[in-house]
C-alpha cells in the first residue's frame, strides 16, 4: 500500500439505546411513530506502511463515569495501542469535532499533531461556548485541554478542504458544530469519507434528516448535499458516524474484542 492510499478502520467503542424521537429533530414532523434505535460509538483509524492516523479519540474514562445510558464496548485506547496507534508514536490526530465523545481522550498523546477546524477551535474557546444548550456537549478540561496543545504549537487549524497528509482530506461542513469536519481518505479502490457527526446516521443523508443537536439547520443540510456528492461514484465510500448498521455493511477485522471493521 502506497503512502497515499491506507487501510481505514471503524472502531466501535460504545452504544446507547435510544428512540427515533430522541434521535432526530423536531421527529413529529415527519408524521412518523417513534420507535426504538441504537446510538453507537466510533473512531477511526487511517494507516499504511508510512504512517497511521487518529480520527477521533473516544470518549473518557472520566467523562463515561457521569453519562449515564452508554455502554462501553471496547476501551478506545486500548483498541488504538491494538492497531498500532500508540500514544509514544506520535500518530497525527484529527479531531472532526470538539464534543466530549470525540476527543475525550485527546491527553493521551501528549506530543502528536492535532488537526481541527479553525472555526471549531475559535467556537468553542470563545465567548458562547459556555451557554447550557452548547456547554452540555463538551467536557470544560478537554477544551481546556485543546488550549494548551495550542499554545505548545501543535494545533494545526484548518479551513475549507485541506489536505492534512498525503492522501487525507479534512473538509470543514459545520451544521452539527459550527467547524464540524468530514475526513475523506485515499484507499486501494476509491476514497472512505468519514462523515463523523455530519451524518450520524445513513438515514439523515439519504432521507434530508437532521439529527436533534446541531448549530446551524441550513449548514446540516449543505453538508448532507456535500456527503451526496462526494459519495455519489463507485468506490466513495460514505461511513456514517454513529450508526449500528457501519458494522453490517463492513468486513470485521481483528482487534478491540471484535469491535472493528475495515471500511476501506
């Protein structure tokens, strides 16, 4: 495999029993019964013979303790140390999103890159971020935390779509947060494009259906019409972010007690 084309991994590390009206805003809407869904949790690993890449880092230990309803199915950092990003490499981290599920364990590798929208970086350390409806969404000494790496110059804000290493794309949508990210990576047969949270589920980009939080309604559903059309030939492959069906429609691979599933 060349050094711009990778093997990419779902990791799922969690799940919640959720409901469909909990799921989706305003679901009455759509004039539809509510019915029981699950909420999974990934992350994502990109990697090759050159070098491997973080996509997100789970949530915490810490944070899991006080979020009540998740089950945990694999530990993240254990399942990361497994398919050879370990904390003491160095592996560049890309966090699509500051929301405590997403960077939760972000202190972990203490001397990586860390790539993030600079529209996520500024949001979240400025002045509304501390409002209830935003402030429930994130944990106060992980954004503490993306300060400091920062301020010790390993941030690397990003705007627009930027390439971050070679064969790997962060493309800023916003919608869910206002500097969401969409990582699209180069593999043998097309590209993955890890929607993260700019589609949790398949539904909401093939039916136009926005999942219940987000910041800008208008901006969700450009970034679905961006999803659709980075997707839309043979070999893109779109990987939703939180959906349970990520792990039908991939081949498992070992690791992370068979909570991994190749994508691309």
């Amino acid at each position: 495999m060349s050094g711009a084309t990778y093997e990419v991994l779902a990791v799922r590390y969690g799940t919640r029993a959720t409901t469909r009206a909990q799921t989706f805003f305003n679901h009455h809407v759509y004039r539809e019964a509510d019915s029981p869904i699950d909420l999974d949790f990934y992350l994502w690993v990109a990697r090759n013979d050159e070098r491997t890449v973080v996509i997100d880092t789970g949530y915490s230990a810490a944070t899991k303790g006080h979020r009540m309803a998740r089950t945990e199915l694999t530990d993240p950092l254990a399942t990361l140390a497994e398919l050879n990003a370990r904390p003491e490499a160095s592996p560049q981290v890309i966090i699509t999103h500051a929301h405590y599920d997403h960077m939760g364990n972000l202190d972990a590798y203490p001397s990586s890159e860390v790539v993030i929208a600079r529209a996520e970086f500024d949001f979240w350390t400025g002045p509304y971020a501390t409002r209830p409806q935003f402030a429930c969404t994130v944990e106060e000494n992980e954004i503490a935390h993306l300060r400091e790496v920062r301020e010790q110059g390993r941030a690397t804000l990003v705007e627009g779509v930027a390439q971050v290493a070679p064969g790997i794309e962060a493309i800023t949508v916003g919608g869910h947060t206002p500097g969401q990210l969409v990582v699209r990576v180069a593999t043998e047969t097309g590209h993955a494009v890890l929607a993260s949270d700019a589609a949790h589920f398949y539904e909401e980009v093939e039916l136009d259906r926005p999942f219940t939080y987000l910041t800008d309604l208008t901006d969700t559903y450009r970034a679905y019409e961006q999803l659709r059309e980075m997707t839309g030939e043979p070999g893109e492959v779109l990987v939703a972010g939180h959906d349970a069906d990520v792990m039908r429609r991939f081949p498992a691979v070992p690791g992370g007690g068979g909570q991994v599933v190749r994508v691309g």
